[in-house]
C-alpha cells in the first residue's frame, strides 16, 4: 500500500473514497428518481379527479355538502344510509361554513393529497429497525408511490372518503408524538371515527404502555359522548338502531364491503345463524390477532404490530369499505420466508391485490368466485392470523439463504449482458410469485389488447380493413395469397375442418403452458431463460396490435374467406369485429397463435434431450400455422411477423441478460462436476 501512495502521489484510500462517492451518487440519483416518480403519480392523480366532471367526481362529498348533507342537514345524519360515519364524524365536519364547502372540491383533493405524503413519510420512519441507509433513505418514496397507487387512496381521491385519516392518527400516536396520552389521544381520535380501531387498546395495554391504552380509552369515550349530547338522536340512531353502523352505506352483501360479515352474507348465509358464526369467527380472530400483534411489538416490529391489529379489525368489522383497507399494504413491512428467493412473494402478493382489481389477479372461472369477491378480505384475514412473519431474533430475518447463481462466462459482444444484475439463477423460483406474476401479466395483455382499436368501432374497422388490404395486395404480389384456396379446400374435408378448429382453439394455450409447467419442474434453469423470452416477445406484439389493427381473412367482406371456427358472420353490422366482450378482433398482427406455437417448438427443440422429441415440438408451430391459415383468422404474413417477435424476444433476452444458464452452469462449473450434478438436479 506504501508502495501504491507513493507511486500514484496520492493516498491509496483514494481508490476507497472515490468508490464511496459513486456509491453515494449513485443512491441519490436513485432517491431523487423515485420521488419523480412519486410525483408524476400524484400529480397524475390530481389531474384525473380535478378534471373529470363535477358531477361524476367526489360523489360521497355529497353526504357532507349535498342538500341534505351534513353540513345543511335539519334532521338526522342517517335519514340516508349513503352516511356511513359516526356522530362523531359528523360533528367535526359539520360546523363548516359556505365558504368552505365552495372550494372544498379542491381542499379535499389537495388535503388528501398531504394526507398521502404524511403517511408514506411515518410509515417510512417507523421501518423496524436496524436498515440500512440506503432502505432508509428511498423507503419514503416508494411508500408514497405504492400508496398513491393503492385502491384505498385511489377511491379517496375520487369519491372523496375519510378512509386515509384514521390511519394516519394511529401511525402518528404510535411512531410520532411523544408521551403516551398524547400517543393515545391521537389513536382514540381514529377510534371515534372508526370504532373497530379500539383493537389497539389492548395492543398497547399488553406492551406495556398502558397509559397510552388508557388515554385512547378516554379519548374515544369523551368524543363519543360529546358526539351524544349535541345529537342524542344520532348517536342512538347510530349506535342502538344500526348496531354502530351496520346496515349503512349500502347492502351488506356488496362486493366493496371487504369485512367477514359481507363474505358469509356471499357465501348463503343468512339469519341467527350467520350472525353467530360471524360473532364466534370474529372473536377468534380478534383474540388471535392481537396476540400477535402483540408478539410482533415485543419483537421490535411495531410497525408491523400495527398493521396486523389493523387488519384484524377489517377483518372483524361488520363493515369494511374499500377506503378503509389501506391497512393491508402496511403489513408488505413483514418478512415471510427463509430464502432470499421467497423473500418477495408477500410483498408482491400485497401490492397486487392493493393495486390491481380482483378479476386481474385471478381467471373468470366460477370455482374461483369465491376468491375474487373476497381477495383483500383474504389478504387482511392472512395478515391477521397465519402469514409466518420472521421474528427479529430469527437467523434468516437480516440474512436469509441466498440465492445461487451460475458465474458469468465471456459472450461474443463485449457490452452483453447490457443488464448485468440479472444474473442467471440457478434454482427453481417461487411457485406462488411465478403464478400471480403469469396472471397479472395476462391480464394486463388482455386490456392491451382490447384498447388497441384504432379509436372508435366505425373507425377502427374502417382502419383494420384497409390494413387488411395491404397485407393482401402484398401477399399477390408475392404469390403466397393462399388463404382462400386452402380455406375452402379444408371445408369441403369435414375431419380436417373439425380438427384444425379443434386444434386452433384448444392448443394455443394448453401447449405453453405445458412448456413452461414442465420446464419450471424439470429444468428451473431454462424456464427462466424461456420466461424471459416469451415475455418479451407477447411485449413486442402488443405494440403490433396498438400501431397496426389488421383485419383477418374472416373479416374482409367480399373475400369469401369461410369462418370455421366462428360461423356465419353479419359484416352489415357497423361495430362488428371491432370488440367482442373477450378479445379484440382485429389484433392479428403480429400473430401470437403462430408465435407462441413457434416459441413452444424452438424450445422444445433446444432442451429436449431425444431427437424425436426435438421433431415432435416442431410438429407444433407447423400444425399452428396450417390451422391459422386454413380457419381463416389470419393472414400468413401474420405469421411472419409472430416469428419475428419471437426472435427479437429471444434475442432481447441475449441481450440483456447473457446466453443460457445451462451453458453458463456448464462452462462455470466444468472443473468442478459434482456441483454441476447438484445445480442439475436442482
């Protein structure tokens, strides 16, 4: 070390200090880019509300400045059921003046706005410690981003609800104020508003601050008696005739409502008897979750103590609506999972159940309605009572087992990987993740695809129909337009009719799914490999369809093109063919039947180790394309544009992440073949 100094002419730390100061630039262009994003994401959400129509916007402030809202009512709060809050709530909001309720529009848009920002910042603040510096320094602008994109906050923004400001009381009592009776003041404050939230009495009585227990206790009662004496028919309208709110705010049964009340009212119950199944459920689970809360406290883990208590009272109030679920994402702070590899499908499984609609995360198939009417209740009823969190004390809870990779191995372009953090990975990735992963995924490529219209249906027909003769000219003047001629060759064959439907509509899914299913088993390795590349070629064809709607043969009227699989169709109707209720017609080009089929035969081919297994995966794509063609539902220019986003997939995947893991496992562990024969196996 002497000997570098004096030979460079300056200290050899040098070296260490100019590593430290790209590490730190590097972790503030990142902070400063993630609050970008958490602006653009509020800013976004300002504009939505502010410029949609005053009449299609903030509809729920209507129970507090409407006609008969709070502010102007004469009679009772609850003469309409559309005010769900208590009489404490009322109270507070009703002594506004006209002045305020002319701007309150924007009050409450911009005050909910600070509301969101004030919550991502303590949530950021309370993380259990130790952290690193580095998750504490971009931890609030992630917290903010994914709570701007919550459907809690999103409803508060829109409708105008109250849902944000409880929490944020609590939050405030437990990580912000100091003293406990100021600490339990804040807290009964959200009890008044949210009665169910006197589950953190007991939270706080059994970790030891009971004067915070106490000072939440009184704070609730004084408010509620308060709320009583200035209007004792409210209260008793409230808390006697509708059993502290149930019944308000619309049927019980509804979807919105996310309590276990409202699932077993779904599930057929009804009566005495589910009131009592209700009553002993929800006494279980409140017993339980608070004792681990409880537990979760003591560990040091206070902020996901009190997420869980949260959770726990969505589970058990007679009611929960949507802007009061927002207790759920808190509860992403919990470490699930002895692997590095799983470490992430808890707080994946949160985001997108709190982000995304329930029929995105699971198929449209009845077995499963059950599950999509009741995605955030299960998520909250996890959270709550059986979710595995990781103990601070735990060995795995700062340093779980890490996550084998093959060594990188020299490629035949100097800057690949462009992507070098993408390492390849050597064992089977979770199986939950992969799945939610997979859906959403198609999901979103199925909203893709159906907004990819060309505009309206008039026009967008218009446009695919000229596209479509385009492709034809260009097929003539090539001499391959052979779509009408083994169109009617195949009709007139009745077997071959029924088995290129049959295969048209049954394998497009069915084989990539085996693919993928048989590779995540058998060869974990390639399945990421492959993943990769179908992933980007499905990508690159939803851009295909967004700039180029193109009619199929079936749909261009005066060609004669037979719909096989279809039957008989009205070209005189003006919005035919533009949107069905499943798919957008006009997405042919590129085509993914082609594709995808394509995809499953190169695979195949690749990684199957007999030679007539490797002949029978290229049956796939060859079969693929004779039924596209013959049944009329593309073009085979189609074709050619699904091969060459599948090779741009593929060479996408080169790019960024490297060549093959197998041939990476191979060449990094030659020398070495047990471990080859493990990582095999694995």
């Amino acid at each position: 070390m002497a000997n570098a100094q004096q030979h460079s002419g300056r200290p050899a730390n040098a070296f260490g200090a100019t590593a430290v100061g790209t590490a730190r630039a590097r972790l503030r262009a990142a902070r400063i880019g993630l609050w970008i994003i958490a602006a653009v994401l509020a800013v976004r959400q300002v504009i939505v509300v502010l410029t949609t129509p005053s009449d299609e916007r903030l509809t729920d402030l209507e129970t507090w400045v409407g006609t008969g809202g709070v502010l102007h009512v004469n009679g009772s709060l609850y003469d309409s059921t559309r005010f769900t809050g208590t009489p404490f709530g009322g109270l507070v909001l009703k002594p506004l003046t006209k002045s305020a309720e002319q701007t309150l529009g924007w009050g409450w848009t911009f005050g909910t706005l600070l509301l969101v920002v004030a919550l991502g910042l303590v949530a950021a603040r309370a993380l259990p410690q130790p952290v690193s510096r580095r998750t504490s320094l971009l931890a609030a602008p992630v917290a903010v981003s994914l709570l701007m994109l919550s459907l809690p906050v999103r409803n508060s923004f829109w409708l105008g609800q109250t849902g944000i400001l409880p929490v944020l009381l609590v939050l405030l009592g437990c990580f912000a104020v100091r003293g406990q009776r100021s600490s339990g003041a804040l807290i009964g404050l959200a009890g008044a508003l949210q009665p169910t939230l006197l589950l953190f009495v007991p939270l706080l009585w059994f970790t030891g601050r009971k004067q915070a227990a106490a000072a939440t206790g009184a704070t609730f009662a004084g408010a509620t008696v308060l709320a009583w004496a200035a209007m004792p028919h409210d209260s008793y309208t409230y808390w006697v005739h509708h059993l502290a709110g149930v019944g308000l705010g619309g049927p019980a049964d509804d979807l919105a409502n996310q309590s276990l009340h409202a699932a077993l009212l779904r599930l057929g119950l009804d009566g005495p008897l589910e009131i009592t199944l209700f009553l002993v459920l929800s006494a279980a689970v409140a017993a339980f979750g608070v004792s681990r809360a409880v537990r979760y406290a003591r560990d040091g883990q206070l902020l996901l103590a009190v997420a869980v208590t949260g959770c726990t009272a969505i589970v058990v109030s007679p009611t929960a609506w949507q802007h009061q679920l927002l207790w759920v994402l808190l509860a992403v702070v919990g470490r699930v999972g002895k692997k590095a590899s799983d470490r992430y499908v808890w707080p994946v499984a949160v985001v997108l159940v709190m982000t995304l609609p329930a029929k995105m995360l699971l198929p449209n198939m009845e077995a499963l309605y059950p599950l999509r009417e009741n995605a955030v209740l299960l998520a909250a009823l996890a959270a709550a009572t059986f979710v595995p969190f990781l103990s601070r004390t735990s060995p795995y809870y700062q340093t779980p087992i890490p996550t084998r990779y093959a060594d990188p191995v020299p490629t035949r372009f100097k800057r690949v990987p462009l992507v070098p953090f993408l390492r390849r990975v050597l064992t089977r990735p979770n199986l939950l993740l992969e799945l939610l992963l997979i859906r959403v995924t198609y999901a979103a490529y199925a909203k893709v695809r159906l907004a990819a219209t060309g505009g309206s249906n008039s026009a967008g027909r218009a446009r695919a129909e000229e596209h479509g003769q385009q492709i034809l000219d260009l097929e003539r003047f090539l001499h391959i337009d052979i779509e009408h001629t083994l169109n009617h060759a195949v009709v007139k064959v009745g077997f071959l009719r029924e088995f290129f439907d049959f295969y048209y509509t049954s394998f497009h899914f069915v084989v990539p799914l085996t693919v993928l299913g048989l590779l995540y088993w058998r060869r974990p390795v390639d399945y990421r490999w492959a993943r990769s590349a179908l992933g980007f070629a499905t990508l690159l064809a939803l851009v295909g369809f967004w700039l180029y709607p193109l009619a199929p043969p079936r749909l261009m009227p005066g060609l004669g093109i037979i719909d096989t699989v279809h039957g008989v169709q009205d070209f005189t109707k003006p919005d035919y063919g533009t949107l069905t209720a499943l798919t957008n017609q006009y997405a042919a080009m590129p085509s993914l039947h082609f594709g995808w089929s394509l995809w499953c035969g190169l695979i195949i081919a690749i990684v199957a180790p007999r030679v007539w297994m490797k002949l029978l995966g290229l049956l796939h794509p060859a079969f693929t394309l004779t039924a596209i063609v013959v049944t009329g539902n593309h073009w085979l220019l189609d074709a050619v544009g699904g091969a060459a986003v599948v090779g741009a997939g593929f060479g996408l995947t080169y790019l960024l992440q490297g060549p093959r893991a197998r041939l990476v496992t191979q060449a990094a562990v030659s020398s070495d073949p047990e471990p080859l024969k493990d990582r095999t196996r694995s």
